[in-house]
C-alpha cells in the first residue's frame, strides 16, 4: 500500500521532474531566482531591523527629553508658594483641594502636547487611593484614555518602588465614550512625583507610535516592491544569460543527432567572434572532417564490395571451365597411374571447396551492399530441422556421433525464409558434428510468446574464453595452423549471423572450455515483430556452473533436513554431460558477452588438454 501511495503521488510529478532533469535554463532560472530571494529577504530583514532601531531610539530619546520637562513642571506647581487672588487663582493652593489641583494638572499637561502624547496621574500604591485616603482619589487621564488598562502593572510596580522615570512599551486603551477607539502601540514613561498637600502620586506620559509604525510600514512596503522587481529583474537577466548559452548548445546537440541519423550536411549557424562563436566553428569543421572521413570510408567499402563482386562473377567463367576439365580428368582416373588419379581427386575436391567459397563470396557481398532479400512465409521448423540432420548424417556416421531432437512434438511455427534458415542450422549442426569429439549433439525446439527457437549444443572443445566474440568474424580460426577437413570456408557463421539479423532475429553462442557448446538462433513468431527474449536458456542446464548450483543446492537443502526432490525425466539433461577432469578449477570468466549478440563464454579451467579448432562455416 505504501508503495502504490507514493507511486500515486510521483505519477503526477513525472513530467515535472522530467523537465527539471532535461531544461539546464529552467534550473539556472529557478537556482537565480531561490538565491536572489533569499537575499532580498535577508537584506530586508536587516534594513527593517535598522529602520525600527533607529525610528524607536529617536523616540525615545525625545519621549524622555520631553516628559523630564513636564515631570519638572509638575514638580514646580506642586512646590510653588500659595497665592489670595491673582490671574493664576486657579492654580493657588489656598481653598483648593489635592483632587481638583490634580485634574488642572493633567489638563495644563497634556494641552501642551496636542496629539503628541497622553498624561496619566495615578495615586500611589496600588494606583488608586494615596495612603492613609487623603490626596488623589482615582486615576486620572487626558484624551478619553483608560489609565489602569493603558499603564502596565509592571511598570507601576517599578515607579512605586524606585526613585527616577522609567519607561516601558504598551497600548494606549480608551474607555467606551471614545468611540470604540482601537488600541495604539505607545511609549509609557512614569515617574513617582508629590503634589500640593506632599502626599506622592504617580504621573505618567503615554506617547504614541502611530507614525513611527506607519513609517516602518512604509519602509516594509517598499523593500518589498524593490525586492520583487529585482528578484524579477535577476530572474529576467539570468534567462536572457542562459539563453544565449544554452540555444547554441541546444543547436548542436540537434544537429550532432542528425549527424548521427546520417544528415552528414548539418552544420550549426555561427554568428560572432565570441567562445560560442568559436564552439560552433570548430563543431562545424568536425563534422565536416567527420563527413569527409566516412565518404572515403564508404567510397572504400563501394570499392571492396565491388572488387569481391566482380571477382567473384569474373572468377565463374575460368571456373566453369577448370570444372570441365577436372571431371574429365577424375572421371579417367582409372586409367591413371595412382599417384595421378590421387592428384585428380584432390583437384576435385578443390574445385567443390572453390566453388563454394565463391559462392559464400557473392553471397557476403549481398549483405553489404543491402541488396540481401527475406522471402518469409508460414513454415514449420521442424521440417527445416529434419532436412539438416538427414544432410548431416554421413558425417555424423563418420564421427561415431548421434543428433538427437527434442521439442519437436508440437508445431514450431515461425514466418522466416526457409532457404537462410535451413543455411544457419546446417552450419550450426555441422559445426556440432565435426568438433564435438563422437559425441552427441542435441538439437532442441521451442517457442514461447511471439519468438521460437532452435538451439545446437554439442560436447566437445567447447570455446576459450573471448571465442564467442569471435566465431562469427569472417576468416576466423582459432588454431589457423589447423586444415578445415570438412572443406568450410570460413564464412560459414558470418553469413549465419547476416541471415539471423535479417529476419530480426538473434544468433548466439555459448561455450566453456572442455564443456562443449551451445549455439541458439531466436526467430521472431511474426515478421517484423521485436524480440524481447527467447524461449531456451543461452547457457544450458547441464553446463559446469548450472551442475555445481544445483549440487549447492542440494547440499543446502539435505543440511536443512528438507531432502532433496528427485530429479524427473522432464528435468534431467537430455545428454549425460562429461564428467570433468579430477584437479580441474574454473578461473573468472571472461567479460565478453555481448547484448543483442548473446555471446556468452565461460572460462577456461586451468589445467586442460590442448583443444581441437572450431571453423566457422560449413
């Protein structure tokens, strides 16, 4: 479950990161973009943070500056003498109570500060009732503010235990006439002062922040503004950089695809003097000398194809004749003394190994010139295996070997060209035969899905390590000392190969030094249809290293006390394997196996006899 949620959710997000994997310029714009931000945003949080400092000290400083004066103020009305009549009698202590010398107070104060600030007078204490319930009674304020809601209890705390002004950050609260007004963040000085009769009373100076709060706004919106325009802006040049960039690699990667399609003509557009101008010329005379080599290279190849061609058919006519000649001469060979007539035989026998390698010849030359045509229909291969086999019987007979055929109780249909068909399995079977030492040699049908198959697997020599590379080389030998006593001619399995790739199929080998050999030919079902495997094993069952896992597992299962299960008829090899030689070890196996090819070769063991060469061809 958890698996299928995750694939659920990375379903959607494919094409996504398939983008972000194939586009360098959308990477190179987003990695711009993320940093540019990331530093917008920490430079904004610097210059808010020294905006704030700066707009809350300069406040501060003036807040004080301007409450110590009214401190003072109110110090000096509270100390100055008393006065009968006079233009300041409202002010005169004489007939006048501490409570209404309290309210002029805090009025004559905060007149003088307008909007600036709020006056607040609380009685000392709790802030309510000065001790022993004489002087102020109740808490006083200007502008409609709530004064015990407005002035923190920490601060009154602090005022009413110390001598000096102190300072806090709060909210400036208003009673309900107000209007409802809203909070307003504030600066609260305060100051423990005595009034007219000496009694101590607490006096306090609320200044708003209001304009320092829409200047620090101010300054957020701007730096915002100007982040995203250069965010916007870096983004912007990035692309515009990245583009000229990437467009001439993007160019070349186009063009180096359709130079690898075969348009040698393409060449890049080269405009400047610049690094990229200078990628773009010598991309271009690349492909240029690329051009060049691959026409003389393919001018080369015309020639060579041509001179084998020609050869060949120019060859015919001399060799028409000769072969006149020769079955004069083998036919009158009665007549001759027996050194000739042995030397009449060996002409003729010449002249057949001649012949058909002439005709391999033509045949090699179809294939690389493209002219090679698949005449596929409908048929049955085990037909086309029979027919083999009877043509490989008198060798077989001579060798003291058996073929055996399995798999071919039921139909092996296949739509392929019986003729190239029949040519692959007669050089594989062939093959078999003469290098599998008097052994048997197994030839096994099957199909599965849309492919069948035929395998020939033999018990002799086997193949050396790299072999399986090779054996389908034209020419190869792997002992060249060694004389081809069935007449081959070398091109046996090269044309094998070209008849298994024309019918889209595969043609492999597998071998192990001492173990014999195993040659697969996979056929698609269908003409045209693709491959995705084959319906027999390339390495067969009874090989060295098949036979060593099987008895590991055996053994694992006999310690585990689980037995073993006998082995039936279905799954017992179908030719008793040769036991291997006492003393013998396996060293690593040889890398060269090859995809689409199949070659496959196990290595040699470290002690074993001299083996006989393996010919190609038929």
């Amino acid at each position: 479950m958890l698996r299928l949620f995750v694939r659920l959710l990375r379903r959607p997000l494919l094409p996504a990161v398939r983008l972000w994997r194939r586009n360098i310029q959308l990477r190179v714009v987003t990695a711009t973009l993320l940093m540019s931000l990331a530093v917008v945003l920490a430079l904004g949080f610097v210059v808010i943070a020294q905006v704030s400092k700066g707009l809350l000290d300069a406040k501060e400083e003036a807040a004080q500056s301007q409450a110590a004066g009214g401190f003072a103020v109110a110090q000096e009305k509270a100390n100055a003498p008393a006065t009968v009549d006079g233009p300041d009698a409202t002010d005169n202590k004489v007939g006048r109570d501490a409570s209404t010398w309290m309210n002029s107070l805090v009025k004559q104060l905060a007149s003088g500060g307008q909007t600036a600030f709020e006056v607040v007078a609380l009685g000392a204490g709790t802030g309510e009732q000065a001790p022993g319930g004489q002087g102020v009674k109740g808490a006083r304020a200007s502008g409609n503010v709530d004064p015990t809601a407005s002035v923190p209890l920490a601060l009154r705390r602090a005022v009413n235990h110390a001598t000096g002004a102190f300072k806090t950050f709060s909210e400036i609260k208003y009673t309900a006439g107000s209007g409802q007004k809203a909070p307003e963040p504030a600066l609260v000085v305060g100051k423990r002062l005595t009034d007219i009769n000496g009694d101590p009373y607490d006096l306090y100076y609320l200044f708003p922040l209001t304009q320092e709060e829409e200047s620090l706004n101010l300054v957020k919106s701007t730096i915002a503004t100007a982040g995203l325009f250069v965010v916007a802006l870096l983004s912007a040049i990035a692309w515009m950089v990245v583009r000229q960039i990437v467009t001439p690699v993007r160019m070349a990667a186009g063009i180096a695809e359709r130079l690898s399609a075969g348009r040698l003509q393409e060449r890049m557009k080269v405009t400047g003097e610049d690094d990229i101008a200078r990628l773009g010329e010598a991309f271009n005379k690349m492909a240029q000398n690329l051009q060049q080599k691959i026409q003389q290279l393919e001018e080369l190849s015309r020639m060579q194809r041509r001179f084998v061609s020609d050869v060949s058919h120019e060859l015919r006519t001399p060799l028409t004749t000769v072969r006149m000649a020769a079955d004069v001469i083998h036919d009158a060979r009665v007549d001759f003394d027996p050194v000739t007539a042995r030397s009449a035989e060996l002409l003729a026998g010449q002249l057949d190994r001649f012949e058909s390698l002439l005709a391999d010849l033509l045949e090699i030359s179809r294939f690389d010139a493209g002219a090679a045509a698949l005449e596929a229909e409908p048929i049955d291969l085990r037909n086309v295996v029979r027919r083999v086999i009877d043509g490989a019987e008198p060798l077989a007979e001579h060798k003291g070997t058996r073929i055996r055929v399995l798999g071919d109780t039921q139909p092996v249909i296949a739509e392929a060209d019986a003729r190239r068909v029949e040519r692959v399995l007669r050089n594989l079977v062939v093959n078999a035969v003469e290098h599998g030492e008097g052994r048997d040699v197994v030839v096994r049908l099957a199909s599965a899905g849309g492919a069948v198959a035929v395998a020939v697997r033999d018990y002799g020599v086997g193949l050396k390590p790299g072999e399986a590379t090779r054996v389908f080389n034209r020419f190869w030998r792997a002992d060249p000392a060694r004389a081809r006593t069935t007449g081959g001619t070398g091109l046996g399995l090269s044309i094998a190969v070209e008849d298994a790739r024309l019918h889209g199929g595969w043609l492999q080998a597998w071998g192990e030094p001492g173990g014999g050999s195993q040659f697969r030919l996979t056929l698609p079902r269908t003409a045209d249809e693709p491959l995705r495997g084959s319906p027999i094993p390339l390495e067969p069952e009874d090989s060295r290293a098949n036979r060593a896992r099987a008895a590991a597992e055996a053994a694992a299962a006999a310690a585990g006390g689980t037995g073993s299960r006998p082995q039936s008829d279905g799954d017992r090899s179908p030719i008793p394997p040769r036991p291997p030689v006492a003393g013998q070890t396996t060293v690593p196996a040889d890398p060269t196996a090859l995809p689409g090819s199949g070659a496959r070769v196990v290595a040699r063991p470290a002690e074993q006899a001299p083996q006989e060469d393996r010919t190609d061809g038929v």
